[in-house]
C-alpha cells in the first residue's frame, strides 16, 4: 500500500491498522492518516511466560501485543498501564518490563536494544501483583518493509527467585502513537 493510499485512509479501515495475536483483547484506534494512536486493552487471563534461563535463576519472556502494518514505522511515544499477577508466589520476584520490537532474549535477565526500544526496561516490584506504568522517553523508527514490525511486552528478572518458569496473568492497556511512514 503507497504512503498516498494510506493518508487518505480512515482509523476505522482495518487495512492499514495494527492486529492483535492475543484473543479475546480489543483494539481501539484513534487518527486520520499518517498519524495514530492504538490502544490495546489486555483482558485478564491473558499469560506472559517468564522463562528460567538454564536454570541459572535468570528469567526472560515476551508476548506479542501488536502485528504493525507493512512498512517504514515511527513509534513516536508509548504507556503502560499493566497489571501482572503470580498466583502461590512467595519471594521477591523484582523484575523489569519493556516493550520491543523483539521478544525477550534467553541470554539474560535484563531487557535491552530491540527488547526495550519503545518503552525502555522500567523496574516492576512484583510480590504476587505488581504494575507496569511505564512511558517511551524518545521516538524509534523501525523498517518493517518485509517483514512488518511486531510489538512485544518484555519482562525479565536476574532474581534468584526465578528458579523456573513463572507464567505471570497480565491485563491493562498498551497506549502506542505511531507514524506510518511509508514502504518500499
């Protein structure tokens, strides 16, 4: 689709919109053309798998959020406001949060580069709940010409108390404003 094709669309054509992979969450779109604003509401019920990294009591999961559409994409600010829960947790399960354009890598605990490139890794003190409220600090431009930019909700922890895999209940809503910026 041509930058001029897209302009002149309306938020409510889903053609030139992102989806969301997570059933049962709803997408509301706000914008007419190249700019926009997305918001993702996450029902409860809805897991981020924290995986144990070889056992060596690091652990890193991601969730896809959003399917961007083909194209040069500008994230030009980004919230959070999420709520996570670990069911018969005991300890102190300090984790840090993000939201990339890649899911959380297996090689450590914290959340950098394209783990963390839309919203940087924020510290979630997490004792059974905890909440992600975090906010993007500066803008990212991401060519997802082929293939077309993902958005993922990263946590990791370097914790001792991630001695195997915690499967944390996430809900709240990912507020994104982005630009399309064309596709080759």
């Amino acid at each position: 689709m041509s930058f001029d094709q897209i302009k002149s669309r309306r938020s409510s054509d889903s053609e030139a919109m992102p989806t969301t992979p997570i059933s049962n969450a709803t997408l509301t779109h706000w914008g007419d053309g190249p700019v926009y604003r997305t918001r993702v509401t996450i029902p409860t019920g809805t897991t981020l798998t924290v995986a144990d990294q070889a056992g060596n009591s690091v652990g890193a999961g991601g969730l896809q959020v959003l399917d961007m559409p083909e194209g040069v994409i500008s994230f030009l600010g980004a919230s959070t406001d999420i709520t996570y829960t670990i069911a018969a947790f005991t300890g102190d399960a300090d984790m840090v949060s993000a939201l990339g354009t890649a899911t959380a890598g297996t090689d450590n605990g914290a959340l950098s580069t394209t783990e963390a490139n839309i919203i940087a890794s924020t510290a979630t003190a997490l004792d059974g709940t905890g909440t992600f409220a975090g906010a993007s600090t500066a803008a990212a431009f991401r060519d997802g010409s082929a293939p077309a930019v993902d958005v993922y909700l990263n946590g990791g922890s370097g914790s001792t108390d991630w001695a195997s895999d915690r499967a944390i209940d996430v809900a709240g809503t990912i507020d994104i404003v982005w630009c399309y910026c064309g596709d080759n």
